[in-house]
C-alpha cells in the first residue's frame, strides 16, 4: 500500500510507463532511522527506485537524509548532534566527563524542534544525492543478500563478518 501510496504521489508511473516529464518532485529525499532498520528500509527503495524507476536516479532527483544518531548535551556548551559512532568518541574526548548522550534509535524519538534542525530544514540539514555508482553497489550487493543463490550470499558473508562493529538483533 506504501509504495501504491508513492507512486501515486510521484505521478510518473513505474517500469516500462516510468515517464520522467510527468514527475511532480525534483527532489524525492529518503529520510529513515539512523541505525541498522532503517538503513534496510533505505536499501529497499534505493532498489526499487533502480530497478523500476531508474530516471530518477539517473537524473539526479533521489537523495538520503541524514539523521542524527546521537545528542551530546554538556553544561555550559551547546547541544551536539552526532551521526556515528565514531564521531561521538571523538566528541567525548574532547569535552570530557559529565556529558549527557543522547540516542536515537528513530525519527519518532526526537521533538519536532529536533526534527525539523537536524534532518529538515534545508539551511541546516545533511543530504546525499544517490547517484548511479551508488546506485548499482546498492543493486549488487541487494541482489546478493536477498537473491535466490545461496553461495553468494554466503560468501559475503563470509567475506564482511570480520568487519562488523555494531550488530543490530
């Protein structure tokens, strides 16, 4: 019903009806969670939006939101939004002990002023536009995770378990 809902409200169709000049948005802007559901969420429409609706990205109109992960709060400073793991370590050494942190684990977790500074307002918020180099690393390695053949997805496996840090269960 969701992706009914956005294909709807883009106006241009989907597959072989795709047509580009019929497009209400220039700008389709993925906003998920920080962490690892709803970098799902964004794979999934990355890859629909390639396969089935390829222009957009080829035209340069999909772009990823970057929400924060965490809100450092310390007295006598002003509130820091941080958007990695590493990026808070960083933080913490350099203002010390007596810090307040703060994680998100979504969207629905900040206040509307939160939201709207962080991820919304066009003068202060992050975004990535999707690209198709991007584009098709996403396509692959979908297709090897979600696909039918067993051996290479168990090779990626393999390959990346070594390299995990935070594992979402």
């Amino acid at each position: 019903a969701e992706i009914k809902a956005m294909i709807t409200a883009f106006g241009a169709g989907m597959s072989e009806d795709f047509d580009v000049e019929k497009l209400r948005y220039h700008k389709i802007i993925c906003m998920t969670d920080a962490d690892v559901d709803g970098s799902h969420i964004r794979i999934l429409l990355l890859t629909f939006f390639y396969r089935y609706m390829r222009p957009l990205i080829e035209n340069g109109y999909v772009y990823i939101a970057q929400p924060p992960l965490y809100k450092v709060s310390k007295k006598g400073t002003e509130d820091k939004y941080l958007y990695t793991d590493e990026a808070l370590q960083e933080y913490l050494k350099e203002v010390g002990d007596g810090a307040a942190i703060q994680r998100y684990k979504g969207l629905g977790e900040m206040n509307p002023e939160q939201l709207w500074e962080t991820t919304m307002d066009p003068e202060t918020r992050t975004l990535l536009q999707v690209d198709m180099d991007n584009a098709i690393e996403v396509e692959e390695t979908f297709s090897v995770l979600m696909g039918d053949s067993v051996e290479p997805r168990k090779e990626f496996i393999e390959e990346n378990a070594k390299l995990v840090a935070n594992l979402d269960i």
